[in-house]
C-alpha cells in the first residue's frame, strides 16, 4: 500500500509541477516583455484595435516613441515631417517615466521616408504589428495554466491529506517494531520491557535525559566510562551515534502542528 502511495505521489507532483514550470515560463516571458520603457517593451497589452487603420490598401498607423522633453515638438511638427500625413491622426496611448506613446496615420508608400524624418528629430518609430489574436491567445493560455494548476493543487492537497494518516500509521508500526526487535536483541529474553511515547518540550529534554539516566542506568552492561575506544553494543541498530542505557528512536514530528487543537 505505501509503495502505491509513494508511486502515485511522484506522478500527482510531477504532474503539478510540471503545470507550475510551464506557468511561470509564460508568466516570466510576459513580465520580460510588458515591462520597460515603451522604447523596448512589447506594446500587445497596451495598445487596442481602435488604435489603428486596419485592413487599409493605402493608409498604415504607426506608432511613435516620443522624449517627454520632446511631446510639444512631435504635436508642431507631426504633419509636415513628409508628405502624405494624415492631418489631425495623432493619439497619445500612454506615458512612461521617459517617453511618451502616439499613433499617427499616413500613406504606406511614405513610411520610409516618414521614419528617416523622425529619426532627425528624436522620435523613435516602433516596428510593431498589431495582432488581436497573438496577444489573446497567449493570456488565455496563461489563464488556462493558472486554472488547472490551482485544480492539481487543490486534489493533490485533498490526495495528502487523505493518505497522510495511512503512511503516518505505517511509520509509527516500523517504529514500534525497530524498538521491539533492538530490545530483544539488546536485552535478551523473556522479553521484560515497556515501550512509550514522549513529547518533553525543547527546555525540558535535557531534564528528561538526567531522570532516564537514573531510572535506568543500571542497564548499560557495556560500563562505556571504562573504555576509551568504541565498542560495539548488541543490537540491530547499534551504529547509530547516539547511546543510552534504554532503547531510544527519534520520532520526527516538525511536519505536525502540536498545539493545533
């Protein structure tokens, strides 16, 4: 039953997590991308269909990076920087700490001479096409990954919380049998012994020690004061570092909130 447990544990996280990576390499492309100043950022998010001259064989909007220090030149000299301009088509989109964003419509075949003129003035003109669909497509894609990681999330929770108490149980029964088989070994037979549980404070486990100490000293035969080299003791588990007269296993329990009630 554990193993079943453990192997359907690797595939529900892996799972999950797999679903996390993918959303936080879109969420990471987007915040690379919609960040920054206008003169570099990705501009889906910021601009609207409305904004533009679609579907045109003649007219084309661009849009234009202009300094803050520069908005009333690019107002004075917008329609004449080349011929074709349409009159009156500027629009301020948005403003950052740096530059500020407008459209502006003109004849397709005077983009070229347009941009070279901008340049000669400071604006910069962004190579930019507008695309509906690419920027919806990437945010509802985005959202259905934050949807079906909050679905995985909340079944795996719901998974955990389940078998938690089957694996927690099946590690106490390999506990009490460790102490057990290490009693026998250590102790001998006609087995003649208690097992308990202890939950001391961290204050008070110094204290406890000093009172098993004396409870049960007598039962260390191995007098380890007389021996300045290790020495092995009976036991199943006897490598272990720690000694004492009783038999001890720490129970790791940082997982569980003790004073929950």
């Amino acid at each position: 039953a554990t193993t079943h447990i453990e192997n359907e544990l690797k595939l529900r996280s892996q799972s999950y997590n797999n679903v996390k990576q993918n959303l936080e390499t879109f969420e990471k492309k987007q915040t690379f991308y919609f960040s920054g100043s206008l003169l570099t950022r990705n501009l889906n998010d910021i601009v609207k269909k409305e904004h533009f001259v679609l579907g045109s064989e003649y007219l084309k909007t661009l849009l234009v990076c202009v300094p803050k220090t520069f908005i009333n030149d690019w107002y004075a000299k917008y329609e004449t920087l080349c011929a074709m301009i349409v009159p009156r088509t500027t629009e301020l989109i948005i403003q950052d700490q740096d530059y500020a964003l407008f459209t502006v419509t003109l004849f397709q075949k005077t983009e070229d001479t347009f941009r070279h003129k901008c340049r000669e003035n400071k604006f910069t003109v962004r190579d930019f096409t507008f695309d509906e669909q690419a920027f919806t497509t990437e945010r509802d894609k985005i959202r259905e990954l934050e949807t079906e990681r909050q679905k995985l999330y909340a079944n795996l929770v719901r998974w955990l919380k389940i078998n938690f108490g089957e694996i927690f149980s099946a590690s106490i029964h390999i506990k009490a049998l460790r102490v057990f088989v290490e009693s026998v070994l250590r102790y001998g037979l006609p087995v003649n012994f208690v097992a308990i549980i202890i939950h001391p404070t961290r204050k008070s486990t110094k204290r406890l020690r000093d009172v098993f100490d004396q409870l049960f000293g007598y039962l260390d035969q191995s007098d380890k004061s007389k021996y300045d080299e290790p020495i092995d003791i009976p036991g199943v588990f006897s490598s272990q570092q720690e000694f004492y007269p009783y038999v001890y296993f720490k129970l790791d329990l940082d997982y569980i909130d003790m004073n929950k009630k």
